[in-house]
C-alpha cells in the first residue's frame, strides 16, 4: 500500500485556447474595433487555408475555384454580414410595428389587420 494514492493532483494553470497568436493580437490591437477585426481577417484566412486543401473539383461543387478563392471567401463574408444586416432590420421594423398592430386590432375589430411580411 502506498500513500501517493493520498496525495492530491498538483494544479497547473490552464492555457488559454488561442495561444500565442491570440496574445500577439490583443497586444497589438488594444482597441476592440481593432481586435475584431483582426479577428475576422485571421478566421477568413484560416477559412481559406481549409478551402485550399481541396482539389479544383471539390471546390467546384461549392462554386469556388483556385484561381478565385480569395475573393470568393470576402465576398461571401460580406453577403453573410448583409444578409445578418438585413435580418436585424427586419426585426427592428416589426418590433416598432408590434404597438401599431394592437392598436388596429382594438380600434377596429370589424376589418382585420394584417402584418405583411418582409424578406
């Protein structure tokens, strides 16, 4: 019988997930706008990386191809923040139309109001 069974783990301080690069990143940008951006240049170009692996016919099935890959992967960045744009803006127009709507509902209960739906 031994007593190291007894003897509590040592504890080692966790490391953080994004390394040393992520350290260089929040010491280089100390402005948030700054980070996030960097952030976002540093997951497109890991988003990149991945998509180069694949052969010319693996990325013609998702519509990419070499020649083109980089400006594929921002152009797709950019309609995915458009479209989140857009989503925001619609919610915000129903939200600010949701008073509206009660209002017509007990003003006149005779002639239904509709909300019409946006894209």
């Amino acid at each position: 019988m031994t007593l190291t069974a007894n003897v509590p783990a040592r504890v080692t301080p966790k490391r953080r997930k994004d390394g040393l690069i992520g350290l260089w990143g929040r010491i280089i940008h100390r402005d948030r706008d700054a980070y996030e951006r960097w952030l976002a240049e540093r997951d497109l170009t890991a988003i990149t990386a991945c998509l180069l692996r694949l052969n010319e016919r693996q990325l013609n099935r998702l519509g990419f191809s070499h020649a083109t890959l980089g400006m594929d992967v921002e152009d797709l960045a950019l309609r995915a923040k458009h479209e989140a744009q857009i989503g925001m803006d619609v919610l915000r127009i129903v939200e600010d139309d949701a008073p509206m709507v009660e209002s017509h509902r007990h003003a006149a209960p005779e002639r239904p109001y509709h909300a019409i739906a946006a894209e």
